[in-house]
C-alpha cells in the first residue's frame, strides 16, 4: 500500500455520490425551500432528475441504499402512481424551465417495475417536464431480475446508459453478502446489451466485503476487465451494523481490516487504469 494513504486508513467520511451529503441532510429543506429552487431554474437551464425506485426482491446484506424488500406488485405500482403525481406537481412548478439532459433510475432495484411502468415515468416527465432526443436516460439493473427481451426493451424505451450491479465475482464474498450471480448471467446481460446497443456500460463493485482478500479480488478484478464495461464504479463497503440492520447478518471477523481494505483499493487502481 502507499505509504502516503496510511494516515487517512481510520478516517470516515461521507461518500461523495450524494451532494450534499446525508451528514449535512437537516429539517430545514422542506417543501417551500424545495418550491422555491425549483422557482429559481431558469427558462433554459439544464437539469438533471433522479427517480429513486426503493424496492428490491431480497435483501443484499451490505446494503446502505433506502429500499425495502417487497414481493408484491401491486404496492410497487402504487407507488409508481404516487411518482407520476409527484413528477406533475414537479412540472406544474416548473412551469417550462428548465431542460432535462439526463434521468438517471437508482434504487433499490430500479428493473422491479415492469417496462410498462417504466414507460408510464417516462411519459410523466416528458409530458410535464419535457424530455429532449438527446437527453441520456439511465438506469440502475440487477443482473439476476433480467430476462429475456429486456436489454432490447430498455434501449426502445431510450435507455443507452446501464449500470451492472455485481459487487463481487467470488461465491464465498456472495454468501457472505446474500447476493449470490455468477459471472455467467452478467456475461449474458452484457452480451444482451450490447447487442441491443447500449454504448455506455457501467459495472459497480465493492472493496472490504467479508472474504475479501487480495487473490479473489484480483480474479473479481480480472473478470470485470474481461467484460470490457465502458466505466467501472468502485466504491468502499461502509459498515455500519448499529445504523442497518442487514448489515448485522455480516459477521465482523469476516471484513479485511484497514491494511487489506487499502491494498483492494490500491489493487482496483492498478488493474483499471492500467
């Protein structure tokens, strides 16, 4: 490991994919302060929109995202109305500004809704917010709920970035963390999107899982590369067991502590941007 990383192995500090972040979330932005910025975007200004989809099919033990697990439908769908109202409230603010250059689907599991559903969000911001032909739409996919068809379905309805959640490739790292797919089922969806034109892949992992060491990451490592994903996102297991409760079924002894935690993370540097 860098020596030069060795002070900063105890530090903890807040992931940088939420700004603000969630230390600085406080109950002052409330539904006025909310109407107010969004009375601030000008005609013509670009924004983003993230639509956040909090249902999954079963629990991932290392999990920090807002979801629950839910197996009926039904509430799912519900939901998705109660979204569409949320994204015509959104536009009736709006009133015209602004302009949508990308919508990105995070979850949770964003592939729960069936296409129709997700052909109705779609709908609902492009008719109340406005969506442009060169808007990227993007989405969030659990490689183990997709099926036949629907790499080609999604490029239809205008998704051309996709990122993979994979985490880890070793079978013992995917016990340990309750989300057990092998290397072949992502191989197939990557297969079925590219065929479907998707020209921007993206494949999640995670350093510092429980049963992590250096020589299964590297074969991890060495699997993600032979798939040849447009970007990779690397990111740091948190854990935090007094905060989540999932996170409880991880067996402490099991994580790499900070040494092995720093060699990971120094080992994904040299094989993705060698």
């Amino acid at each position: 490991m860098r020596d030069s990383w060795r002070p900063y192995l105890q530090i903890r500090a807040p992931r940088y994919t939420s700004y603000p972040s969630a230390l600085r979330f406080n109950d002052g932005v409330d539904a006025g302060a909310f109407a107010d910025k969004l009375a601030g975007i000008g005609p013509y200004e670009p924004v983003s929109l993230y639509v956040h989809v909090p249902f999954c099919r079963r629990m991932c033990w290392y999990c920090g995202c807002t979801m629950r697990v839910e197996n009926n439908y039904a509430r799912v769908r519900r939901y998705v109305d109660a979204l569409c109202e949320e994204i015509r409230a959104v536009g009736d603010v709006l009133s015209g500004r602004g302009r949508p250059i990308g919508v990105h689907f995070g979850g949770g599991t964003p592939n729960i809704l069936h296409n129709e559903d997700l052909a109705r969000v779609l709908q609902a911001v492009e008719e109340s917010i406005g969506l442009t032909d060169d808007a990227r739409l993007a989405i969030e996919l659990d490689p183990r709920l997709l099926e036949n068809g629907d790499a080609a379905a999604l490029r239809t309805l205008g998704f051309t970035r996709i990122s993979l959640g994979v985490q880890d490739f070793d079978r013992h790292v995917q016990e340990a963390i309750n989300r057990v797919q092998s290397f072949e089922l992502v191989e197939a969806c990557v297969s079925d999107m590219r065929v479907a034109g998707v020209d921007d892949l993206s494949i999640d992992i995670l350093y510092g899982l429980p049963k992590q060491t250096e020589r299964t990451f590297l074969r991890t490592l060495d699997k993600v590369v032979a798939l040849s994903p447009d970007r990779v996102s690397v990111f740091g297991y948190a854990h935090l067991p007094s905060v989540l409760a999932n996170q409880r079924m991880i067996v402490d002894a099991d994580l790499p502590d900070d040494a092995l935690r720093g060699e990971l993370a120094e080992m994904a540097d040299g094989a993705l941007l060698r």
